[in-house]
C-alpha cells in the first residue's frame, strides 16, 4: 500500500538545515561576473513579506492585473505569488497542488471529482490504448517530456512529471475532452474562467537510501513498472520501452521542477512560469551559451566538467537502452540551462528576476517552518502575450514577452530553443478543429492525440550494424 504523502512530511524537515549550505553552492557554480540590475523599485518594498498572505489555507489564487511592457516586473512578482501558494504546505506537511485533480481523474464518472483533497501521487503515464478500447489505462504522470524524449537522471531512472488542476481549469477540460466529443461540440467560444490555474511538477525517482538534492522536497509516490518490447518489419528493428498497465512501486520523489500557468485578469492566454530546484544544472546567462563551455561544478543532473558539447542530447533505443529487471536507462543525460532567465527581453529583465529569486528566497528561508524548504527553488522566468489579445474574436496567440525561450530543464531538457517557449507548443492551433481551448493539451487525455508515453527506436535491417542487432536481437520476440 502507498504511503499517504501526508504520513512522509518528516522528510521536508530532515532536509531543513541544508538551507544555510546550499546559497554558497550555487553562488560558487554559477559563472562569475556582476549581477545584472533590476529596474528601479522591483521588487517594490515589502513585496517579498506580502508572500506570505498566499499559505494561508483559505487563500484564493492571484489573479491581480499585470502591465503588459516594461515594467515587466509585476508578472515575475505573480510567478512567485502563484508559486508560493502551490507550494504552501497544510498541517501534514503537503504542498497545495498535491491537493488538486490529476488528469487520470477527467475521465472517471465520480461526483466533485475537481475538489481539492487528499491525494496519493500516483505518477503512472498516459495509456498506449484510447479510452474506451481493450487495454486502456490512466496515469497522473508520464515518462517522457513533451517532445516524445527521456531524461535519464545519473541513477538511470527516469524523470517522471505530473499535472495538477485547479477546480476551475479541471472543469473546463473535462467539458471539452476529445476523446468525448466535447472538443467539437462544446460552444466555439467555450474557454476557461479567469482564475483557471494548471501545474506540472516534474520528479526525481530515489533508490532506497539515496540522498536528495539538498533542500528539496520529497514525497512518497508510485511510479510505473517499465518493460520494452522488440518488433521487426523489412524496415528493422523497433524497441519500445513503456509502463505495464497496473503495475506500480512504491518510491521515494523529489520535487525538482514545477510549471505554473494561471488564466490572470487581462491574460486569457495565462501568465507561463517555471521553477527549478537551485542544484538542477549549470544555468547560463541569457544569449551567452557555446559548446565549447564546460562547468567545474557538480549538479543533479550534470557531472562536472562534462563539455557542454554533450548535453542536452536525447538519445533513444538502441543507444538509449533498458534494464527491464533494475528499471534502469542509460545512459544517463547531462543537463544545462541554456538560458538563465529565458531569454527574458525587456532592458531589465534579468535582473528583474534574480531580484525577485534574491528576496522571496530570503524570505522563504527565514519562515521558522518546514515552508522554507521551498526556499530552494528560484523562478528560470514568465512568459505572456499582450493583455486581451487571446480572445474569441482573435484566437491567435500574439507576440510574446519577457523570457520568450522560456525552458525548464527537467521538462523541455531538450527543446532549448532561441525564441520557442510555452506559446510554440500551446495555442488555438493544438488541434483540429482549431479552438481557443485547444491552448490546454489536458483536453487531449485518453485520445490518439495525446502524447505517447513511450519512447522507442528503429535500428535499419540494411545497415550493417543494425542487421547484426537484428541477429543478435533474434528478431521479433
């Protein structure tokens, strides 16, 4: 039986003191040189203590107004606000979107299934079958990034990601799935309320014993049991690594990435925000990557002095291999952030956010409770589009602003793009039929339009090495 994340709070706490150690490890890994400024009066005074109104239990999610062009301040403040109260922790220690509806519940037939309550994590994966077919089966996580890819973390798991919807948002998507024929029947100007909010957190799978990032939080959860499978066609060779439907273990996660998205007052097309754990990798200032970089520190998911000629690189079967019995890939990535505050573009928007990471830290770190573990995470940027522009009469997503190659290295490792963010991927056009409601892939949940949760490779019966695979493979078994 899965231990209730609320029976594993002493986890947050045994973690606490490596709050005072942690500052000076990052400070020492990142590249040297002087802070870039903020704007004048970002944060404003006494922003950073007004987080606090966001733990309180009852507290609503922000939606408060936001300037659309510099200052560009406002909307990274939100991001903190709305980061802050997701991560607020109850009386057991649990963060508050633990709390919400996981995409496996909009296809259950249970009453107020979007009410906020206890939840298990569950991080199983989205079924390889359609809802309603032989073999289907439902998950609140998945194995593979948005692009179809792995990451490998140095233990040879892999990193798991799950979504978590407010009341508002789940509502709205389980009247417009695709798979029930909402996505085209509903109203054409169906869309979400002001104050719609989703999350994805991204998680590192511990072996027994194993130490986490320092500071981060940990929770119970189960993770799929993973098999592969091997098929040959005149074309070659397919490996396919996915989860076995209703197999689960029971592990130790660390929080080490989480998304937030809210539906904000003038932004129908959501305010777009991601934080990462401090140790994840090496971030590099905005523009300024090469491969010829390297970094003598040590990281989560980077090995130190590892040429940045080798990172972020998706590998799949028969490079990426699996161990069905330790549930292992490999081989394991290395990761960077490409670009520290993605590519945020307004004249002070670097320093605009390592602003804001400096004070809401100091003031998460100073909470004389296990809320300060959280102190741990710092904003990479927000991205948005100019206010009211997303509307049924113009349903196209407009230019965007501020970290416009917005990324989070644990859920878009390998999509690092120059100018591609959430926008490049969530839109009207996510779909057919084109539909302002097609900007949530959430509606896409139990179809053949969802992501496939598996990863998997062709090695050619032509080439010479893959006929010796193939050989050796023993063909279709």
């Amino acid at each position: 039986m899965i231990m209730n994340s609320r029976q594993d709070s002493s986890v947050v706490r045994l973690h606490a003191p490596w709050l005072a150690l942690i500052i000076g490890v990052i400070l020492a890994a990142q590249p040297a040189g002087a802070a870039p400024a903020p704007a004048p009066g970002c944060p404003p005074f006494g922003w950073a203590e007004g987080l606090g109104q966001y733990l309180a239990s009852d507290a609503p999610f922000p939606t408060q107004d936001t300037a659309n062009n510099p200052p560009d301040c406002r909307f990274h403040e939100w991001s903190w606000e709305a980061f802050v109260w997701a991560t607020a922790l109850d009386s057991n220690g649990v963060p508050r979107f633990l709390s919400l509806a996981t995409e496996d519940e909009l296809l259950g037939a249970e009453a107020g299934a979007s009410a906020p309550r206890p939840r298990d994590l569950r991080l199983a994966a989205r079924s390889l079958a359609v809802h309603g077919t032989p073999g289907y089966t439902e998950g609140a996580g998945a194995i593979v990034e948005a692009d179809g890819n792995v990451l490998v973390a140095p233990n040879g798991y892999p990193v798991y990601a799950s979504i978590h919807m407010n009341p508002s948002y789940f509502d709205t998507v389980k009247e417009n799935l695709i798979v029930d024929g909402g996505y085209t029947n509903q109203p054409a100007n169906a869309y979400f309320d002001l104050g719609a909010a989703v999350f994805k957190a991204t998680w590192l799978r511990l072996d027994a014993g194993e130490k986490p990032p320092a500071a981060a939080y940990t929770t119970q959860a189960q993770v799929p049991v993973l098999t592969q499978s091997k098929s040959t066609t005149a074309a070659g060779t397919t490996i396919t690594i996915f989860p076995v439907s209703g197999q689960f273990t029971n592990v130790t996660v660390a929080l080490v990435g989480l998304h937030v998205v809210g539906y904000t007052v003038d932004h129908p097309e959501f305010l777009w925000a991601t934080f990462e754990h401090n140790l994840n990798a090496p971030a590099v200032p905005d523009g300024t990557f090469t491969t010829n970089q390297s970094n003598p520190h040590g990281f989560t998911f980077y090995q130190a002095n590892t040429s940045f000629a080798q990172v972020n690189q998706a590998e799949v079967p028969p490079q990426l291999t699996f161990d069905p019995t330790t549930q292992r890939f490999a081989p394991a990535n290395n990761v960077v952030q490409q670009n520290r505050t993605g590519g945020e573009n307004h004249p002070h928007g670097p320093g605009n956010i390592a602003a804001l990471n400096q004070q809401a830290g100091e003031y998460l770190a100073g909470l004389k409770s296990s809320q300060s573990l959280f102190s741990s995470y710092r904003l990479v940027g927000t991205v948005w589009t100019a206010p009211n522009t997303y509307t049924e009469a113009n349903s196209t997503i407009g230019e965007p602003f501020g970290s416009v190659s917005l990324a989070n290295t644990t859920a878009e490792t390998f999509v690092q793009f120059p100018n591609f963010n959430c926008f490049g991927c969530h839109s009207q056009a996510s779909y057919s039929p084109p539909r302002r409601i097609g900007i949530s892939h959430a509606v896409a949940v139990g179809s053949s339009e969802a992501v496939a949760n598996q990863v998997s490779g062709t090695f050619p019966a032509t080439n010479a090495i893959g006929a010796t695979l193939n050989r050796l493979l023993g063909g279709n078994k």
